[in-house]
C-alpha cells in the first residue's frame, strides 16, 4: 500500500479524495516534474527521488518528467522573486546531467519500468495564440490569483509582484499533467506540498477541457533552518549524488 508506505515514512502531506482507492485498484502511472534550473538534482528534489521509487516498488509505473518548457520559465512556487532565465544551451546541459542522475534510482526495466519524457517535446510546436486560445480559456484570473504560489508574491511583505511569465507557470504545468494524462493514462500527480496549487490546476484541466477524473498527492518541504525550502535556484546547491 503506497499511502501507507508513505505516512508511515512521514512522507505524506496530502492526497486529494479517492487518491488511495485509485492505487489499491492496480498499476497506476504517476509523475513528478523536475525543472532543469541547476546540473543536479539537490537536496530539496531527495523526498520526490524517494517518493517515485517507493511508487515503483508498490507496482505502480514512475515517470520523472524534465522541464525542458517549464525550465524556460521558472516555478514562482515558495519563491519572493523572480528567477533569472537560463539559456537554451545551459537548460540542454542541465537536463542531461539530471536525466543521469535520475537513471541511478529508478528501475527501467520490468512490468512496470519506469520512463523519462520531456515536456519540451510537446511544447516546442505549441503556438502562443493556439495556447491561450485552447488552454488559458479554460481557467478564470479568479481561480488563479487564489493559488497561494501567486498570492504569496502579490500580497506579501515584499509586494515585488511577478511578471506574466511566472504568472503562466501553472497553466503549463496544468497542461503538462492534461497532455499525459491524455495520451499517457498517466492518473496522478505528485510533488512537494508547494506543488499543490500548480498540481490540481492540472486536475481542473483535466476536468474543464475533457470531464476526466485525476488526482494529486504531495510531500512534505525538506526546509532549512529558517523555514524556506531547499531549491536548485536558492543557492542549495547540494547534490543528491
């Protein structure tokens, strides 16, 4: 039982309803997204590392997805500013050092082995009208500006607000869970519990533009001593291997 592995563990934070009963049915595909910010994977990506292998051992299919698209753009989840933009040259780099790194603790082979996509494959032809048009239609600015990782930026103490890109993050992520769950029956989401919002955007997705059903569960933040998470981009730059 993967839920029970996971609060055993203390590993749960929280599991949308039907989470559980969806898994004790069979195989399940789910992922974890991983943006290519930095040429290793740190110490605040270690729960998400731990958390797909003890999925692969319950019998259910892992699959590790590498922001090539969302690394372009950056997650303004548990950030109070805006990332710098990596090059294109510099991402490629980061999401082969990674995609290494990822082939360490994951079992490829088997019934249920585990696989590595990219979202850049099926973002790089996706025209900027043609998005806005078939996927921003579908959410309110209501329902987005309520997501804390929006919120926080807006109206906290620092008030530096964010720029539309950022503000675009979720949709994307959003779509990346609809586009595999679509042509890849994947049915679940993980990620840290700061991946909450972005997470069921992706359900709600999924639910508006399709009436399809999926789920989210998150872990907690490994956070350092005065309460901000570990990033790539925070200057925690301790490898996981």
């Amino acid at each position: 039982n993967f839920i029970e592995e996971l609060k055993w563990r203390g590993m749960l934070h929280d599991a949308m309803p039907g989470t559980e009963e969806l898994l004790l049915k069979g195989k399940v595909r789910g992922y974890i997204g991983f943006d290519p910010t930095a040429d290793s994977l740190g110490v605040g990506n270690l729960v998400q590392i731990m958390t797909l292998m003890h999925f692969q051992r319950a019998g259910h299919q892992p699959i590790a997805l590498i922001g090539g698209a969302t690394g372009m753009i950056g997650d303004p989840s548990g950030k109070s500013q805006e990332r710098n933009l990596l090059s294109e040259e510099t991402l490629l780099h980061n999401q082969a050092c990674q995609r290494k790194q990822l082939e360490k603790f994951l079992d490829f082979s088997g019934d249920n082995a585990a696989i590595i996509v990219n979202n850049y494959d099926w973002f790089k032809d996706f025209s900027f009208l043609g998005f806005i048009r078939d996927v921003g239609k579908r959410l309110t600015i209501n329902y987005m500006m309520a997501k804390d990782s929006v919120k926080n930026r807006i109206t906290g103490a620092d008030k530096e607000g964010m720029s539309f890109t950022e503000f675009t993050y979720q949709l994307i992520q959003g779509y990346d869970f609809f586009h595999l769950w679509k042509n890849e029956g994947v049915q679940l989401q993980m990620g840290g519990s700061d991946q909450w919002g972005n997470i069921t955007t992706g359900t709600e997705l999924i639910r508006r533009m399709e009436g399809g059903e999926a789920f989210a569960l998150t872990t907690p933040l490994i956070k350092k001593a005065d309460g901000t998470k570990f990033g790539k981009t925070e200057g925690d730059r301790k490898s996981v291997v």
